[in-house]
C-alpha cells in the first residue's frame, strides 16, 4: 500500500507541475507519511537486528567459506559431510553475500538527510524490512543444518586432534557380535589391553588388562580405600565414549560390541529438592534397572561405583546382594566396585560374577599401591591403617 501511495504522490506530483490537474500531492503526501508510520513500526527494530548480527555471521562465513573452497580429494566422507557447503545455489557465501547487499541498502540511515529524503520519495524502509524477512526466513532454514555439519567436524577435528597428540593412542575395533576371546565360551562384549585414563599422565598412568564376556557377566571389584576402583570404572567410561565417538583410545587394544553405556558416578544429593545422597543413587539405579529391562538389541553396559555407600552396612548388604542378583539376569554386563568384602561370596553361588581386586602394601611406615587390577576377591583393607597412620585412636579388634 505505502508503495502504491509513493507512486500516487510522484504522478500527482508531476501533473502538479505540468499545471495538468492542482497539486494535490500535498494531500497523497500526508496520508503516504500517515499510512508509512503505521507500517514501519516492526521495520525498525529488523533493521537494528540485522545489523547486530552481520559480523557474527560474517565470522561463521569466514570458516564456511574456507569449507566451500576446501579441496577434498578422496575424502568422500568428509566431502558428503560438507555437501550443504560445496553444492547448489544457497551456500553459505552466496546467502550471506546476499544478506550483506540487503543491510548495505539500509545504511543510508547514517546519513539522516539522505534517509529523509529517500523515504519521503519511497519507502525504502519498508522494502528493506521485507528483503530482511526474506532472508531470515531463508537463513532459519540453512543455518540450523550449518551449524550441526560445524559442530560434527569440531568434535572430529578434536578427536583427530586427541590421535595426533598421542601417537601410542590405538582406534578400537567394534564388531557386531563381539568377537570370541580366547578361553571363552561366551562373545566377548569387551576385552582390552593395557588400558589407560587419558587424563592421569603418563609417568603416574598404570594400565590394565580386562575382559568381560557375554549378557548378565558382572566384574565385582573390592579393593581398600585409594586403590584404584574408582578410577578404574571411569577408565573404562571414558574409553568407551572415546571408542563410540570414532576416536582413538588409550589402549594398545580395544575390541567391544555396541552396547548402551550406564554409570553411577558420583551420584549428588540436592538440599533444594529436598533430595539425599542414597535417595539420589536408589532413583539413578531404578532408571539403570529400566534401561536393563527395555526392549533393545545393544545391551546396557554398566559402571556402579561404591554401590548403596549412603546407608548403613547391614541394609547396604542386604540391598546390594538382591540388587545384584537382578542385574545378571538382564539384557547387560558391566562392573561395580564395593568396600563390602561379604559380597564377593556371590560369585560362589552365581557364575556369571567373576572377583577382582585391587591391593595395597606399606613399606616405611607409607601405604603403596600398584593400581593393578587382579583376579579374585580383595584379601586386604586398609582404612584401620590409614586411621592408626594418621594418629587417630583405633580401639584393637575384639
């Protein structure tokens, strides 16, 4: 209409000045200016939008465009990744060519004669807020995909990265059906060599070797305080989340089937949800008992750290043994570390739980501990020691 208007003005305009007809364009001009009010109320704060965000996408641009000129080669993968960038009419550096044609036509605003001038003759406001539209209704389409191929090469490119910084790192083997291990009867869901938490430096690191066997096959860990269970499950998290995100693995091999991964880690209470520590870890271990339970062709691979540690000894034993005894009866295998030396019992009675443990020695008057993992049921503890070492009064056993 504001359009229509500014064409009526400049025709009555030009009559008026031929003395064709009176100037009636003073007239057209009000209601033009009345009607051009209205109707650019939202153009303002489009056009102060557009603005705000032509660097940020300038900068996205910058990297897309990179991707656009990239040679690929033989990388097909990487090339199929990148399609949205390399191919048809909407790349990223034709789109936002065309966004910065369109906010350069609003930059006469800097020159506040010059817009007057210009609007009062057509709305130019008004087609600038309408070729904004256009584009972010084009741009809401095409960035969101953008953005989702940027985020997979950042991860690949930080995975790439991990590879490249540790050279002795190895890529893990994932087969469909797990493979046979020698010795076993069972697929072996997982079985590692010599394997390490990426965090912990290498001088300090000590790797291990581990195997787990088919569905329903438990590792029982116990071992004394500080010597290594905890940090032992997450080495084993955290190189599966590397093995599943395509990324190398600390390790000098890592075979394993797909399977769904489970931790309770570091469970916290909440004050403001009125939450406690063992009402946290009985909630996380209900939704691992349902993740057990729901129909899936991948089994659920768990890692339970200090099992019912917020309770007391006779119900944390007496839960943990029925716990347990329902987990090797479902679609999953995994491990669970435990101070509660009664419990290695269980593997006597169910097959599917095997025993291992970790050990400490003290040598000078100091607690060492080798972080290996071993075979069996743990034959120490330690937290007597550590309590007569630190010169707390220890009552002898009765």
């Amino acid at each position: 209409m504001t359009g229509a208007l500014a064409l009526l003005n400049i025709v009555l305009l030009v009559l008026g000045l031929a003395r064709v007809i009176p100037m009636l364009c003073f007239g057209s001009f009000v209601i033009y200016v009345a009607v051009y009010a209205w109707s650019a109320r939202g153009a303002n704060t489009l056009i102060k939008a557009a603005n705000t965000i032509l660097d940020p996408l300038r900068n996205l641009g910058t990297v897309l465009g990179y991707l656009e000129k990239y040679r690929y080669g033989r990388n097909e993968g990487l090339h199929a990744l990148c399609t949205p960038f390399v191919t048809g009419a909407h790349r990223p550096s034709a789109e936002l060519r065309r966004l910065t044609w369109v906010v350069a036509g609003a930059s006469i605003r800097g020159n506040p004669f010059l817009w007057i001038l210009v609007n009062a003759v057509v709305p130019w406001d008004l087609f600038i807020a309408y070729l904004l539209e256009r584009r972010k209704r084009a741009l809401a389409q095409m960035v969101p995909q953008w953005l989702d191929v940027w985020y997979e090469l950042e991860a690949l490119c930080a995975l790439a990265n991990l590879a490249y910084l540790n050279p002795a790192y190895t890529f893990p083997c994932i087969v469909a059906d797990g493979g046979a291990g020698e010795g076993q009867t069972a697929p072996a869901l997982l079985e590692v060599r010599a394997l390490g938490h990426p965090l912990i430096p290498e001088a300090d690191r000590v790797c291990n070797d581990f195997a787990i066997a088919g569905r329903g096959k438990l590792a029982l860990i116990t071992g004394s305080n500080m010597s290594g269970k905890s940090t032992f499950l997450r080495t084993l998290g955290i190189n599966l989340c590397l093995a599943y995100a395509g990324g190398p693995v600390n390790a000098q091999s890592l075979r394993t089937a797909p399977v769904r991964l489970f931790t309770v880690i570091r469970v916290t209470d909440s004050v403001s949800e009125g939450i406690s520590y063992f009402y946290a870890e009985v909630k996380r271990l209900k939704t691992l008992l349902e993740a057990l339970e729901a129909e899936h062709p991948a089994p659920v691979f768990y890692l339970i750290d200090e099992i019912f540690k917020g309770t007391n000894n006779r119900e944390r034993l007496i839960g943990s043994r029925s716990y347990i005894r329902t987990l090797v009866r479902h679609n999953g295998l995994g491990a669970l570390s435990t101070h509660d030396l009664e419990l290695v019992s269980l593997a006597d009675e169910i097959p599917q739980i095997k025993n291992y443990h970790f050990t400490e020695s003290v040598a000078d008057g100091r607690m060492h501990f080798d972080y290996t993992l071993r075979p069996g049921p743990s034959p120490t503890t330690n937290a007597l020691k550590i309590m007569r070492m630190e010169g707390l009064p220890v009552e002898p056993p009765a």
